[in-house]
C-alpha cells in the first residue's frame, strides 16, 4: 500500500487555485522532498495530506481519507509544520508531558534521550530558547512519536547552518527506517539532496517533475559544451541552457548519455539547478496558460530560460 | 466538503486498522484532562488573577482592622465599632469582588482561547496531537463553564476563612466577644448559597454568554473584544431604528441579569434564608434550557471553525 496516493487533488481559495489536479504515489519508506517556489501549492498539499484543509479529488494517506479520518490519521502521522511553532509558554518538561499525556505512541524515554543531547533545560520556556533549540525540542518530541509518515513544512528556514545539518543527520540516524515515510518541503534544495530517496517540483498547484534520486542520476545530465559542438548539444532538446563565466552549461532530461559524452564533461546536475531549469522553463513558457502545461517531463521545445 | 459535520468523526472506532507494535489506549477522558492542563499551564491569570485580588482584599481588611484597633484604644464605644466595621458586609464584599474579578477573567479567557494559538501559529504544533477538535473546544470552555466558578468558591473560602480568623483576632484584643462572633455567623450557610449562586448563575446560567465568546474567538483573527461586541451592538440598533422596539436588549439583560435569584440585591445574595432558593423552579426554567441549547449551538460552531478555518493564515 502506498503511504500517499492522491489523484486529481485540487484546492482553490475564492479565485485562487492553489491545487490544480495533483497525482501522485509515495510508497513507504522513502523520502520525498516537495519543491516549489512560494505559493506554488507546496503547504495547501501538505495541508490535505495532513487533514487541515477540505479538498476535492481523491487523497488517501496511510488508507485512510485524512480530512474525514483525521482523528484517527494523527496517531500515524507526525509534522513539522514551520519552526518555531512552538508556544512561547510552554515548558519543555510540559511539552514532554503534554505529549506522553495525549499521543499513543510517544517514547517518554527516547524524548528524554535526544533532549539530553542538547543543552535545552527541562524547565526552561520556549520563549527563552534559540531558534535552533525550539527546532531540537520539537524533533525530539517527534522523533519519540513511532509515526509511520513525517511530514516537515520548512523545518529549518532561518537556522543556522550547525543546526540544519544536525536536524537532518537526526532524522537519519535516529529515526528513518524503511516502515516510515518522510515528506519535506524546503528552499534549501542543497541540504537535502543527499538524503532524498525522491523528488517532486510543485509549480502553479500541478506536479511538474517527479522522479527517484537514483533515476535522476541515469537520468538527468548536465553537460558543460565545447564551442564547436553548441548547434549539436541544441539539436538534443536541453531542457535548460545557461553561460557561467564563458562556459556555455546544457541541462538534458532523459537524453543518451553516450550522445552527450561527446559534446564534453557529462555530470549529475544539481537539484538547484533542475529546479531552476524546470521551473523557468515553466514559468518562462506559459504565464497566461496553466492548464497547457504537460504534468510529467517539461516540453524540451521551450526553449530556454532567462 | 466530504463530511457534514466535524464533531461525528470522533465518534469513529477507537482501533487503528494499523496497529503498531505499542500503541498505548489514550481514552477520551486522558486527552481531555491533558487538554485542560495545558489550559492552566497557559493562562497563569485563571488563578493568579483572583489569588492575587484575595491578597489586595486582605490587606485592606487589615489596614482598616489596624485603624479600628486605634479607635478602641481611643476609648471609642466597642459596639460602635462594631457597627462601623459590620462583618457580614466584609465578608459579602470580598465574595462579590471576587467574583466579579473571575467573571471578567472568565470574559477574556473566552475571547482568546480559540484565538492565541492561531495567532502565533502554536495551533499547528497543538493540531499535530491526536486530540480532536472536539476535545479542544470542549476544554477551553469547561474553563469558564466548570472551572473557573470552582476556583471562585475555593478561592473565597479561603478568603473567608482567613478573614474570619483576623476579624476574630482584631475583635479579642478590643475585647469583644469573639465567641458570639463564631456562633451568630454563619459562614457554612454563605458558602453553601455562594456555591449554588456559583453554580447555577455563573456556570449554568452563563454558559450561553462564554459559548458566543468562544464562537467568536474561533472565528476572528484579531480584536475578538471588538467583534464580539458588534453584533448584539448592531441588532439593538437595528431593531430600536427600524421597529422602535427592545426586545434584543431585554433579551441580554435577561441573561446577564435574571436567572435564578434575579430579584435579590446583591448584598443579601449570601444572607438569604435557604428558604428562598429555588432550585427545582430553576431547573424547570425554559431561560436555562434555552441557555443550555445556545451554548450547544454556539460550541459546535466553534468546533467547526477550528476544523474549517484551521490553520490558514491567509
């Protein structure tokens, strides 16, 4: 059973379409990174998946209809919904107890294992701790929680880059297995890259790129052209072309890799990059038209971005 | 929407289809007294707010204990002083006030409980937890329903007691008789009539005036005061303009003013013979029933809210 299905999922607000048909299957164990500018559908989806909003289309999550089951979907899913969302009150030997108290699966002990690593004081307020510790607090109480799907809104904008590493080294090492599902959402693409099993890039409500990691790389190259060979490298569809420093860099989707090796130096592109070659492309293409866009590969006829 | 009514969905079956190696049973009952905790360990006021008011009616009472000890000792008539000082009136005043004092508490309570956590976004953190908005919204208003009338009681006894004790202390050194004192007051029987007021005026009678507030605290993003004044504001002028009539306002004053001793002054509140209460009266009453119904009404428009309007801060 997949962890997520969803199948022409679609919210508006009054005029604004926020989801505009989203398919798609997350299996468990895997870590899928949503990526989106702001406002490209990222949090309403999240808010589906988690039950917070109503929506049309089908959405099943662990099996179960989250807006309709919500009461019995939050014993097996967990989130993160923003840093710092913490209240400022709070204690944290309140929010371990409040937790113990309520949730059916919190390991009191774990908890109190992973704050122990921290210089976080039980009796200390949220209000008085760092940015960064709040985020420690709350993946400490989460990670104690045995969920079987994640999801984290932006759990580490603003937080500096020890405490950025740290949290997705925890998440790693102390929490994922292959009975759990974790959904993320950020902008820093690059901190994340290495540890996502997939990746999806959300824009204008409509998944437009979906693919596993270990298919990017058979799959997606990012070729630095030779002068003489620019009219051949264009003849294969780049899905994006840009000049760094008179080195003239072309991005394929799905192209023979052998064709490209010789155009020159063939790399595994960064997801950065994709996304910017993906997302402009879409964004560049067709403003006024949304619906056109096809919601797997981008049109390799495009042409390329600013 | 896929479902008519949040509030049904927890009536769903306690067993997860996915049962993992230790789910722990969390009862109903568990998530609504941690649900309660968490409300006092957010709103110290609910009980430092009246805690501290008893101190402030203490230290007066003693400043003007120590004032009549000087006039005894200026040879003043010791039942003159008596008269001057007249106990039943302290003891009267010091519960009116602090149930006045718990009423506004309970007020302002009621207008922000479903509104803080969204402002500063802790509702995302606390809609993480399994407990229903159900259990949410019924905790945040056994607050100003249950708990605060609770607090008002145990607070003014203590009060009272206290006050007893150095009305009793002040009296023997001006050499009155403390023993009569002890046998013609009747603090049992005020605090019997105390609880009943509590009980049926503050919880009961009441309960309508808490649930609009927390309809409107579910429902505003900011100035809950101001919004939950507009509308009976409205109506009243409204209907004065267009019908030159006030029912709406007597409407209010019925429920703020009447209920079940409505004719009694205040200060013979806890005096009264036991004789004048009324409870079978009251509890055949179509104002508390009626009362009762809108606080139904107006919670389950809260639970909605909470449910629908949830997290979005747009």
């Amino acid at each position: 059973m997949n962890c997520i299905e969803a199948r022409g999922l679609r919210k508006s607000y009054g005029a604004t379409v926020a989801l505009d048909g989203v398919d798609l299957s997350i299996p468990e164990g895997r870590i899928v990174g949503l990526i989106g500018l702001n406002g490209a559908g990222k949090t309403t989806a999240l808010d589906a998946i988690l039950g917070l909003t109503p929506y049309q289309g089908g959405l099943r999550v662990l099996g179960l209809d989250p807006w309709t089951q919500r009461d019995l979907l939050t014993r097996d899913v967990c989130f993160i919904a923003d840093v710092a969302v913490l209240p400022r009150w709070l204690r944290v030997s309140q929010a371990v107890d409040y937790v113990a108290g309520v949730h059916p699966r919190f390991d009191r002990g774990k908890a109190e294992r992973f704050l122990a690593r921290t210089v976080i004081k039980p009796h200390s307020r949220v209000g008085e701790l760092s940015k960064g510790m709040v985020a420690q607090l709350h993946l400490a109480l989460v990670m104690a929680i045995d969920a079987r799907l994640l999801v984290l809104d932006e759990p580490t904008l603003g937080l500096d880059i020890l405490y950025r590493k740290q949290f997705y080294e925890s998440l790693l090492t102390d929490y994922f297995d292959a009975t759990r599902t974790i959904l993320v959402t950020t902008h820093q693409v690059e901190e994340i890259q290495n540890i996502l099993t997939d990746v999806m890039f959300i824009h204008r409500g409509r998944i437009v790129f979906n693919r596993a990691m270990d298919d990017l790389e058979s799959s997606c190259f990012e070729v630095e052209v030779a002068p003489q060979h620019l009219a051949a490298a264009r003849a294969l569809h780049p899905i994006h072309e840009r000049e760094i420093l008179g080195r003239r860099i072309f991005l394929f989707d799905r192209a023979d890799r052998r064709a490209l090796a010789a155009l020159g130096d063939v790399h595994t592109p960064s997801l950065a990059d994709l996304f910017v070659a993906t997302i402009g492309n879409q964004a560049y293409a067709a403003p006024s038209q949304p619906h056109a866009q096809p919601s797997s590969a981008p049109n390799p006829d495009q042409g390329v971005a600013q | 929407m896929t479902t008519p009514s949040a509030a049904t969905t927890t009536t769903t079956t306690e067993a997860s289809p996915h049962a993992h190696a230790f789910p722990r049973h969390i009862s109903r009952a568990r998530c609504f007294y941690w649900s309660l905790l968490r409300e006092f360990w957010e709103h110290r006021s609910l009980y430092i707010v009246p805690g501290v008011v008893a101190g402030l009616i203490l230290a007066g009472f003693l400043l003007g204990a120590s004032l009549l000890r000087e006039m005894v000792r200026a040879g003043l008539n010791v039942d003159a002083a008596h008269q001057h000082f007249n106990v039943q009136t302290v003891f009267s005043s010091a519960a009116l006030a602090l149930m006045g004092v718990t009423f506004i508490v309970a007020f302002f309570y009621s207008l922000s409980a479903l509104q803080s956590d969204r402002r500063d976004r802790s509702i995302l953190f606390w809609k993480s937890m399994p407990v229903s908005d159900v259990i949410t919204v019924l905790s945040k208003a056994a607050i100003p329903i249950v708990f605060i009338p609770l607090i008002t009681f145990v607070i003014t006894v203590i009060t009272q007691w206290i006050l007893l004790l150095l009305t009793s202390a002040v009296l023997a050194g001006s050499g009155y008789n403390v023993a009569s004192l002890w046998i013609n007051f009747f603090l049992g029987h005020m605090w019997l009539m105390l609880l009943y007021h509590l009980l049926t005026v503050h919880a009961l009678w009441y309960a309508p005036i808490f649930g609009y507030l927390l309809l409107v605290s579910a429902w505003s993003r900011r100035g809950a005061f101001l919004w939950a004044m507009v509308p009976p504001a409205a109506i009243v002028i409204v209907e004065k303009i267009a019908f030159n009539t006030h029912y709406f306002s007597d409407f209010l004053a019925y429920r703020f003013h009447a209920g079940p001793e409505g004719g009694m002054p205040p200060n013979m509140l806890f005096m009264a013979p036991m004789s004048n209460l009324t409870p079978l009266q009251f509890l055949w009453s179509t104002g508390l029933w009626d009362g009762l119904a809108l606080t139904a009404v107006f919670l389950t428009g809260a639970v909605l809210l909470r449910r629908y309007r949830g997290v979005t801060t747009s």
